[in-house]
C-alpha cells in the first residue's frame, strides 16, 4: 500500500528550524519583514519615511514622530521572551501531530510553566481568530460531540445532559470522498437555533451537509443549507457517510486525553482551535512557523488578564 503523502511529508526538522530562527537578530528579521513586507508604513499615520534604532529596535516615523516597533501591538506585545523562544513554541505547537502539553513546551523553551503556558494560550487564540475567517463548503459532514470536564463533586445527570460537558460540533468537507478541511466549534447547545447559528457563521449558504437524525440539525435548513439527514443505529446497516467526523472525533479526544491530559473549560475555544489549524493546514508543514507567526502579528495583544481569568489545578499539564 503507497504511503499518504502528506502524513509522511518531512516537515521543518529541529535542524532547518534553527538555522532560520536560531539566534534573536533572524527571529527580528523576519518579524519586520512579515509585518511590512513593502518596507515600513507607520502604523498611526501610514507615512513610510523613518529613522530606525538598531539597538533599541524601534521604528520611528518621520511625519508624526510615533514610535512603534515589530512587536508592538500584535500577540508579541511588551513580552520580555526572546524571540527565539517564541519561534521555537510556535514550532513546537505547529509541528506536533497531537499537541505539545504545558510542562513539556516549559522543558523544551526552559521557562517556567506559567510563562509557557501563556505563551501556548496567546498563540492558541491567534489560531483561534485565523480560524473564523473561513467556512466550509462543498460536500460536508458534520456530528455532534462534547467535551468532558472535571468531574462532579456529587453524581449527577449522565449523558448529554450530564454536568460540566462542553459541546461542539466537529465537521469536516470532503472531495472526492476524502477530507480537506475541518471545524471544531463550541456551540450553546444542541438545539435547532444554536446549529443554524453556527452553521450562517461558519458553512457556505448551499452546501451539502449529512448529519444524524438528531432533531437539532434541522436547523441546517434555516441556514440556507442542503441538509441530507441519514438515519444510524436501529439495526440500520453501518454508514461510511460519517467516516472522517468520527476518525477525527476519536484523534482529537485521544490527542487531549494523552498529551494535555485535561483543561479548564473556558479556554476550551483555543485547544479545539490548534487542534482545526494544525489540520487545515498539513498539506506543507515547513511553512507552518511563518503562517503561525504572521496570524500573531495580526492578533491584537492579549493581556494575561483577558486568558488567565480562572487556572485550575486540571490545567497544569496541558
């Protein structure tokens, strides 16, 4: 049997990576270049004439005197990291096939856990906002699923009403029967209102979308969609329809339980989110580390006030 090209494919080797990013002056290089790929344009008045501070790094312009530099507001933003250290996550985080937990990437960038930690969240919500830029489309299946949380102190409610469960949908467009690109989305609930909501926002209007019997995807066809429903279980012979949903339900479920091991609800958005950007974008994993870095030069700051509102105990080794 041929191999699959893109599982197989080498990828940016720790040796390639740093002899791009290895010392602070490339890692700054590329960061301006990626940034202002034409040259300086100042970010307050658009003016391109400037002066430049090498030891100091600062971009000032000539027209209104703002001085700014090539990490000032992006996800960078008055981190006291080196550059190299940040490169080497977004490495790390963009080339591990089942993610990278919190006290390893602390191991591997030799900082402690709480920096580390930071760092993977700020690049996660970078993956995040990249991510809501495109929908689906063509030939797509979707399910729904839900992530477990801690558990109860008493016992409760089991099943889909159980308590402390995160639901999302995963979905997946195929062509030619095979996958292409996926989503991992949290919603409020299954219920019909939520999945038209996730699907206007997030799947072009006039897609096929097959999906189970459960009701809640009737909303599918309020939001413009050809909704194909396939009846499972019952006795019903075993559909392949659903093939590549429940392949990568069962991968990211594995990926979260043996390497992050478990994490605080909340920041549940940005792991799904890392989870669908890797995916989406393993057909040329060398240019994963620049696409990562040019989706956080794109990103706002992100104080650690606006992620670190709640650590739990649960996320100490994702």
């Amino acid at each position: 049997m041929a191999r699959n090209r893109v599982q197989f494919q080498k990828g940016l080797s720790m040796a390639e990576f740093i002899k791009l990013y290895g010392i602070e002056e490339r890692c700054h290089a590329a960061l301006v270049q990626m940034r202002w790929p034409d040259g300086f344009v100042c970010p307050d008045c658009g003016g391109v004439e400037h002066s430049y501070s090498r030891d100091r790094q600062i971009f000032q312009c000539s027209a209104c005197r703002v001085q700014t530099s090539a990490k000032a507001g992006t996800i960078f933003h008055k981190s006291k990291t080196p550059l190299t250290k940040w490169f080497l996550a977004m490495h790390l985080l963009t080339s591990a096939k089942n993610d990278i937990s919190g006290l390893e990437l602390a191991r591997q960038l030799d900082v402690k856990w709480d920096t580390a930690w930071l760092i993977k969240q700020k690049l996660m919500e970078a993956m995040r906002q990249r991510n809501s830029i495109y929908k689906l489309d063509s030939d797509v299946q979707i399910d729904d699923a839900y992530l477990g949380g801690e558990q109860p102190v008493k016992p409760g409610k089991a099943g889909r009403g159980a308590a402390n469960k995160i639901p999302f949908v995963v979905a997946v467009a195929t062509r030619d029967g095979k996958p292409t690109y996926t989503q991992l989305r949290r919603v409020a609930g299954f219920t019909k209102e939520a999945i038209r909501d996730y699907a206007v926002a997030n799947i072009k209007r006039g897609s096929y979308v097959f999906s189970d019997g459960l009701s809640c995807f009737l909303g599918l066809v309020d939001a413009g969609m050809r909704h194909v429903p396939v009846l499972t279980g019952g006795g019903r012979p075993k559909s392949t329809i659903f093939k590549w949903v429940n392949t990568g339900l069962g991968n990211i479920k594995s990926a979260i339980t043996g390497t992050c091991r478990s994490f605080d609800g909340q920041h549940a958005d940005r792991y799904l989110a890392a989870y669908e950007w890797r995916f989406n974008r393993r057909f040329d994993l060398r240019k994963n580390v620049e696409r990562l870095a040019r989706s956080a030069l794109a990103t706002l700051p992100q104080p650690r006030r606006s992620i670190a509102l709640v650590r739990t105990r649960a996320e100490m080794t994702g």
